[in-house]
C-alpha cells in the first residue's frame, strides 16, 4: 500500500514539474493574439493563473499526502513579500479607481506564488536542470523569432515600437526577456558537456545577436553593470586563484570561447544594423544614454522628475497601485509628447519610481527587500565550501537578479507577465538552494495548512477570473477602436456595452471606455445620454484631456459657461498644446463677450493650417480690430 501511495505521489510530483516547465518556458512566452490592442498582455495574465490553479492543485495533493519542507514556513524572503503585497492593498484607500489596482494586486500574489511554487519544484536538482535545459531550448527557438523578424521580415506576429520584438509586442521587453533567459544558459555554456554545451553556445550566440539588433542600452548597460558587479565579487572572494576554483569546468577554455563568441556576435550584428539599418549606429546608441540633449532621455528624465513630485505629494500612501497613469497628468506634460493631448502615457519607465509613487515609501522598501535578502542569500550561499556547480549556478541567478535590477530602473518589465514570472523563477531558484543548504536536522517535514492552502487557491482562483474577464473585456475595447475609426457609431456603443466597465472601466491608454461611448452617443445627437457618460467617464479618470473637452463642450451646450471654462482650462493645463481645448475655450470667450482673453487664448495654437483655428482668429481679430 505504501508503495503504491509513493509511486502515486512521484507520478503527481512528475505532471506538477512538467506542467511547470511546459507552461512557463514553452507557452507562456510564445502566445499571442490579434483580438486585444496589446497582444500578450491579458492573454497571458489569463493563461497564468490557469497554469497556477492546475499546480497548486497539484502541489496541495502532495503536501497534503507527504507534507513538504516549504520556504514559506522557513524563510525570510517571505516577509517582505508579504509586506510588499500588504502596503500595495492598502495603498488603494487613496486610489483614485480602486479597480485598475485589483490586476495589479493580482498580479503580486501571482508572482508569490510562481516563487513559492519554483522553489518547491527546484529542492530537486534533477527537476532544475530539467527547467535549465528546457530554458537553453525555448530561448533558442524565441531567438530565432527575432532573427527571422529582423533578417527576414517575418511580420505575422503582432507587435509595437521596436525591432525586432519576438512574442513580446516590443524590441526593448523582448531584450530584456531574453537576458533573463542568460542565467540558466550561461549555466549550460559553463556546466555542461557534449551536446547540450553545443546547444548552450548556439543558445547564448542567438540571445546575445538578438540583444544587440534591439539595441536596447538598458539591457546592454544590465550586462556590463552585472559581469563586472560579479567579477569583482570572486576577486574579492578568490583573489588570483579565482579560475582554479573552476578548473574542473575548464574556465580558461570556456571563457574564451565566450569570449570569442561575444566578438562574433558583436560583429554580425553591428554588419547587420550598418546594413539595414545604416541611420543607426551602436556606438551613438550606447553613449547617448548619457545624452541630455537626446530626445528619449529628455522626456526619460521629465518622466521621472514629475513621478518624483507625484511622490513627494503622497510620500506614504502612494497614489495607489496601477493609478499612476491616472495620476501622472495633474502634474502637467509641457515639452512632452502628451503636450498636445494625443499622447497619455502609461507608466515612468522606471520600476523602483512607479512602485514609490504608487505604493509609498513602505511598500517600495518592502519590494527593495525582496532584493537584498535574495542577495544576501546568494552571497552567503556562495562563501562556504559549497560544491563549485552550485556556486556556478548561484553565480550565474545573481547575474540574473542584478541585471534585472538594473534594467528595471529604465524600463517597465514589472507590467510584464513574463518577465515577473522569470524574476520569480530566479529568486525561487536562489530562496530553493540556499534553503536546501541550510535545512535543520529536525522539522524538515511540515504538517498540512489547509487554511493557507485554501486562502492561496482561492487567490489564484480570483486570478483566473478576473484573467479571464479582463481579457474578455480586451477584446471588446479592441472592437470598439476598430468601430470609431468607422464611425460606426452602434457598434461602438454595442462593444462597450459588453465590456465590463465596471470592474475594468479603463483601457490601456487610461481612457474610460464611458468615454467612447459618449462620443458615439453624441454622434448620434443623443445628447442627454452623451452627458452621462461624459461624467461617469470623469468620475473614472478626472485627468484625461479628451473626457475633460467633451464634458466641458456638453456644459457649454447647456449653458454653463463656467464649467465649461473650468474644464477647458483644465485641459490646456494638463496639455499645453491640446488644440481642441483651446480653440473650444477661446470661443466660449469669444461668446461671452471676452474677446481679449479669446485672442490670448487662440494665439497659443502654434499650427496654422488648422481652418478652425484660422476661422476663429479671423473673427476675434476683427472684433478686436487688430490686423490679420
């Protein structure tokens, strides 16, 4: 009976380890679709909480069968997790929409989770070298997506700014995905013999040509800043006999071979982009990280300085999680993109700020500890005399965890679900080694929680529907960009009806969905119902310039001439340069007898061949009497 019991459970453990492996290394990364705007985003914050509800599943029936030696019940990486997920729940009492923090809150007790679950997975060093393997493999295959995108324009997958960009819809995620990927293949490159160090070096070639045909500078400066951070760690360490300690690996040979191989790529890929794309130049790339006059660096640094008052303003609530976008314009985009209203943008590219502005000084300590208790436990584990394979593969997580540090602080990859899921997958990597190395003789085997248990199926199960209907509801705001650029007025209204602007009220922009709606009811001269959802549409994001225009326009209409104003002035305060604003200000003005203020008004529009623009300054001038 009881061998029958153990055969069942290695079965179970068996399915859980490959459902992992497969989900998160061959599914995860490459799907895709073409009926939402951002093509990875919903599908596989979806598919993800699917994943995680089958192997929790899984893991329960084994914990419950056998007990289990879990980290969450040793470790104190826990701790800060756990405070992390506290303050960002509780910085929603001072969101402006509670609803758009609910994916965000979701999306942390998902990554807890995919760590509880890689650690659990990984106290089996045959399980993790499975997962390596399988890693070398699937980053081979997602870099030669890239490679056919760039070499030969393969273009069937969806995607944005940036080429090429893999499964990722963009060139600077698909970069950095692929770095996250070099831990376990540089691991391969060092550790393993035969074919599977051919594989690994075919693997590291492709992942390195693919970082460098992005040109992506923040990933470029994540592998600098983590080689030398670690080579300075082993001189420190070692000294001089550093390369003895690895002898058994042949370091000297392999070393140079990748060594080799970096100049290789380097010089395939600089030929490559001097071919097809001679404007740009690596060189210019690197360095103009460092330049202010650069436009991307520019508009970088006004994102943060803004995203700093933004913290200032609320230093220990924060604005609430996943409302800095609805945030971010109260504090003015002058010299920006988003100046002339038709740009909103979505985030500060910058990790550690988003996180302090959006959760406040606790809960960004509290995600800052995850790191360093992570790295206190790579360095620990790497000082005893440990086996020196697993010192190598500690070394090569740390390189992992640092570059990811240092990527996320010019980049977004905690939006990403991949990317969160892989940080994960290393910081469970690292918690699952140090923890078999320091495993007490006595209580290694835990007694089923079955309130824990319960309360972390539940989550997941709350992650899957929500994964679910924001997905559902993706679809539908996809359908209704389609039917206003139609003027499909009923469609649009018929689409918006279907999404859940309820619980997920805006799209990825930060637009209500309210707001469409009104725009179709307004077409279609069904004013009264057009009013309502311009001020619901308010209620939801009171900062975007566009719901601001067409409410005050609606107030206008009615007679409200100060609201009206108020409104447009708000918009032009918002967006400097936002011509429907001001135009729109300059004749309730011009209406109301103001004509010195209407001019003043109308002459901060720049452009002039907008015919309302030149029709309205035309009439106020001749009010005026000032010559044309």
């Amino acid at each position: 009976m009881v061998n029958i019991q153990q055969k069942l459970i290695n079965k179970i453990e068996f399915f859980r380890e490959w459902v992992f492996i497969i989900g998160m290394i061959f599914i995860l990364p490459f799907v895709y679709t073409k009926t939402t705007i951002d093509p990875v985003l919903s599908l596989r914050f979806c598919i993800l909480s699917i994943l995680l509800l089958v192997i929790l599943f899984l893991e329960i029936f084994i914990f419950i069968r056998k007990g289990n030696n879990l980290v969450i019940q040793k470790r104190i990486i826990w701790m800060p997790l756990l405070s992390y997920l506290f303050f960002s729940v509780f910085s929603l009492t001072n969101a402006s929409n509670v609803y758009e923090g609910i994916p965000e809150i979701v999306k942390i007790l998902m990554f807890m989770t995919v760590l509880f679950i890689s650690s659990s997975i990984f106290n089996s060093e045959n399980s993790f070298l499975y997962f390596i393997r399988s890693s070398i493999i699937s980053s081979i295959f997602l870099s030669f997506i890239g490679i056919a995108q760039y070499y030969f324009n393969y273009s069937e997958i969806p995607g944005g700014y940036g080429w090429p960009y893999g499964t990722m819809a963009n060139g600077n995620l698909f970069s950095s995905a692929l770095f996250l990927f070099l831990p376990f293949v540089l691991f391969g490159v060092f550790s393993f013999t035969k074919y599977w160090r051919i594989i690994s070096n075919i693997s590291v070639s492709a992942v390195f040509l693919n970082i460098i045909l992005t040109q992506t500078r923040a990933v470029w400066v994540a592998v600098i800043f983590s080689v030398c951070l670690l080579f300075l760690f082993f001189i420190g360490i070692y000294g001089k006999s550093i390369f003895s300690k690895f002898k058994r690996f042949n370091s000297n040979q392999r070393i140079t071979q990748q060594i080799l191989i970096l100049l290789l790529t380097s010089a395939v890929g600089m030929i490559s982009i001097n071919y097809f794309n001679p404007e740009e130049n690596m060189q210019d790339t690197l360095f103009s990280i460092t330049n202010l006059e650069d436009p991307a660096v520019n508009e970088r640094l006004s994102l943060w300085k803004k995203s700093m008052d933004m913290i200032m303003d609320s230093p220990f609530l924060g604005v609430g999680k996943g409302n800095w976008k609805i945030q971010f314009p109260v504090y003015g985009t002058e010299d920006m993109r988003a100046e002339t209203g038709y740009t909103n943008f979505q985030r500060p590219h910058n990790d550690y700020l988003w996180i302090l502005s959006e959760t406040g000084i606790f809960g960004f300590l509290s995600y800052l500890m995850i790191f360093i208790v992570s790295l206190f436990y790579g360095i620990k584990f790497i000082l005893p005399s440990n086996r020196v394979e697993k010192k190598l593969l500690m070394a090569c997580l740390i390189f992992g965890l640092i570059g990811y540090m240092v990527f996320s602080f010019f980049s977004y990859p905690m939006e990403r679900i991949f990317h969160t899921v892989f940080l994960a997958i290393i910081l469970g990597g690292i918690s699952s080694l140090y923890h078999r190395n320091n495993l007490s003789k006595q209580g290694v085997v835990q007694s089923p929680n079955y309130l824990l248990n319960l309360l972390i199926v539940c989550g997941i199960i709350l992650s899957a529907w929500i994964g679910l209907f924001q997905f559902r509801s993706e679809t539908h705001v996809l359908n209704t960009l389609r039917a206003r650029q139609k003027s499909q007025w009923k469609s649009l209204i018929r689409e918006v009806d279907r999404a859940n602007t309820t619980h997920f009220p805006l799209d990825h922009t930060a637009t209500p969905l309210l707001w469409y709606r009104g725009v179709a009811n307004f077409s279609l001269d069904s004013m009264d119902t057009a009013f309502r959802d311009f001020q619901s549409a308010y209620q939801d994001n009171p900062n975007h310039v566009h719901v601001l225009n067409n409410l005050a326009t609606m107030y206008e209409m009615k007679g409200n001439h100060q609201e009206a104003i108020k409104l447009y002035s708000r918009a032009i305060e918002i967006s400097p340069k936002f011509e429907d604003a001001i135009i729109n200000l300059a004749a309730v003005q011009y209406n109301l007898g103001h004509t010195s203020e209407a001019y003043e008004t109308i002459r901060k529009i720049d452009n002039n061949n907008n015919p309302k623009y030149l029709q309205y300054l035309d009439a106020i001038q001749k009010k005026l009497g000032t010559p044309p």
